[in-house]
C-alpha cells in the first residue's frame, strides 16, 4: 500500500477497523459457546452481519478515555463501536457471565455499564430512552460550547416509541450535535420493519423533524465511516442532530433463543453473501491494502484475545448474594424534597416555623 490515505486512514487504521470486525465476531463466537456450556444463564445477543454499522461509525468518533471526547450510547446489537470506545473485553464476558468482578459487579447484564471517562452510556431497558438520555448529554456539550458529539445507537422498533420521538424531537428543537444511527435490520423481534412503519427509509422521519439524514449500506464499512464522518463534522459546526440509517439484515434471531423460523431462507441467504468481514477482505486484498498472511495474523490474534479473557472471566467469582443491595440502598439520610411536602418547608428541604 502506497502513503497515501484512503478515506483519511492510513493502513494501520484501516488494518485497526480490520481488527474491531473480527473482534466483535470472535467475541460473540466465544460468547455463544460460554453459554451452551452453561457459564451464562441469561439471553445472549449476536450481531453477525451488523458489525460494519458499529465498527464504521464508532471509529469516526473522538474516543478519549480522560472524559474529554464524545459519547456513546450503544444497543446490544453494537458491541463493536463499545470495544472501540475502550469497553474492555474481559469486562463484556463479566457482564454476560454475572462476575462480581464486572463493571456492575454482577447486578446488570451484557452491554449495560457506564464509563463517563470512556464516554460510554449503557442502555437502559425500555426501547427509545436512550435518544431522551443522549440529547440531554449533548445539549450540554452545546451550551458550554465543548466540540463534541454523542450517538445513539437504536434499532428500527424503537422508531415507534413516545421516548424515541420526543428524545428525536428535543434534540432536533435544541440543535443538540447527536448522532442517531437507525439499524434498520429488517426485523423487529419477529415482527418484520414494513409492518411497524409505512416509510421505506427512515430518512424520511428525519425530514419530518428538520435534521439531516443519510442511508448507507450498512454491511460496508467504509460506506459507514464516511457517513458518520460526515454526519459527526455537521453536527461540530453546529448544524444540530443527525441521522445515519444502516441498511442491513439480523442474520440471527433477536436472542439466542429464537430460532428465527419465520424468515425466508432465500432472503437470509442473500444477506449472508453480503457478510461485512468478508466484504472488506475482498477490498483490502483487491486495494492491494494488505496482504492476506496480514490479515489471517489479525484473525488469529482476535480470536486469541477472546480466549483468554473468556477464561480469565470464567474462573472469577459471582457475587455473593448479601451484595445485592450494594449499591442499591443507602443509609444516609437526606433532606425531604421541598416538592414532595404537604406542609410548610422552604425549597433546602427545612421545617417553616409557623
């Protein structure tokens, strides 16, 4: 490969996004097998054929870890653009497997923690919250007048949510710098996406709110960094929120407990031709970006990673049950909100002498 730059990446970059591919895949491989082995009790989420969404659109953030760069606000289905953002993989595997050594010290599952100095914002449960959360975070960015963004990742169902679209429609009002990815995956649970909403693009809601949207194909991943790219330099320049649709299929069921029986074969099976790993070997081996025995190396060290901290994460101990309510209740007594009062307090919370 020549100096020169491809899309603003230089080739360790581009081996880099390589990398983060690779890495979610193996991951949830590994994780996949964690459970039929009987280490993880709960649901499992796989996101083969959507790891180009997560891995592009992360990588054209500014990901700092000293609480100074943008944030994100990821889905179950984009534990790549977590990783990126300095989710450790041990801690992953903690969190399916309910280790007490776990961000949540085994309270929480999967995806769901919070790094402020990462920048990461776990979900919260109800679908469409997370937009609400993420414009409060960015309004703020905008009033002190910080050059950053935040994202939120959310699937297409939660398009139909009352949060999804006062959330979309505050930050759209405020100008908030936001970036909402839409992973437009066909699927809904088992409900298919042309029978939760009557547009064919979910640019088109966009339109609707005022904000500036782009769809891309969401299995390139070069395709989806240049979008959030572009996205992430309108909202800098104050150009307020953005939409970025990712055209892509759930090749797997919601869950690990979905047999996905209701899916058309032939259509699950063009998808799959359209693998995102698969897609990027061929460019980088047609770009003459690296070499083949590169990119195997890079394969196997992915995998390898995986391992260990699977088994690191394995032979941790679960927590001990006393610890549940750790963190949870407190035993300091606070003042009695002055909104919550019948009788005469002033707004601090003391007692009116009357």
């Amino acid at each position: 490969m020549s100096d020169s730059l491809i899309a603003g990446l230089d080739q360790t970059q581009l081996l880099g996004l390589y990398h983060s591919l690779v890495l979610t895949r193996a991951a949830e491989e590994r994780l996949e097998m964690l459970q039929k082995q009987g280490h993880v009790t709960g649901e499992i989420y796989r996101s083969i054929g959507q790891e180009a969404g997560a891995a592009g659109a992360a990588f054209a953030l500014n990901r700092q870890t000293d609480g100074t760069g943008d944030f994100l606000a990821p889905t179950v289905r984009a534990a790549g653009a977590l990783f990126l953002f300095g989710g450790e993989l041990v801690d992953f595997f903690r969190q399916y497997m309910g280790r007490a050594t776990g961000p949540t010290e085994g309270k929480e599952a999967n995806i769901h923690w919070v790094d402020f100095q990462k920048g990461i914002i776990g979900p919260v449960s109800p679908l469409g919250t997370m937009l609400e959360v993420m414009a409060g975070i960015t309004l703020s960015f905008k009033v002190r007048g910080e050059s950053r963004v935040g994202m939120v990742f959310c699937g297409d169902d939660a398009s139909s949510t009352g949060a999804w679209h006062e959330g979309l429609n505050f930050s759209a009002v405020q100008r908030c710098p936001l970036i909402l990815m839409v992973e437009a995956n066909q699927w809904a649970f088992s409900t298919a996406t042309r029978k939760n909403t009557r547009v064919r693009s979910f640019t088109e809601k966009a339109a609707g709110y005022g904000i500036g949207s782009e769809s891309v194909d969401g299995t390139d991943v070069m395709a989806v960094y240049e979008a959030v790219s572009r996205a992430a330099k309108r909202a800098r320049a104050g150009k307020g929120t953005q939409m970025v649709e990712l055209r892509y299929y759930r090749r797997l069921g919601y869950a690990q407990h979905d047999p996905q029986d209701y899916v058309d074969p032939d259509e699950l099976a063009m998808w799959v031709d359209r693998d995102p790993i698969d897609l990027f070997e061929r460019r980088i081996l047609e770009e003459g970006w690296a070499a083949e025995s590169v990119l195997h190396k890079i394969r196997i060290r992915a995998e390898e990673e995986c391992k260990l901290v699977a088994e690191q994460a394995t032979g941790e101990p679960v927590p001990d049950g006393r610890e549940a309510v750790k963190g949870v209740y407190t035993d300091t007594i606070t003042q009695h909100p002055w909104t919550r009062t019948d009788g005469p307090y002033r707004r601090d919370g003391s007692e009116l002498n009357t």
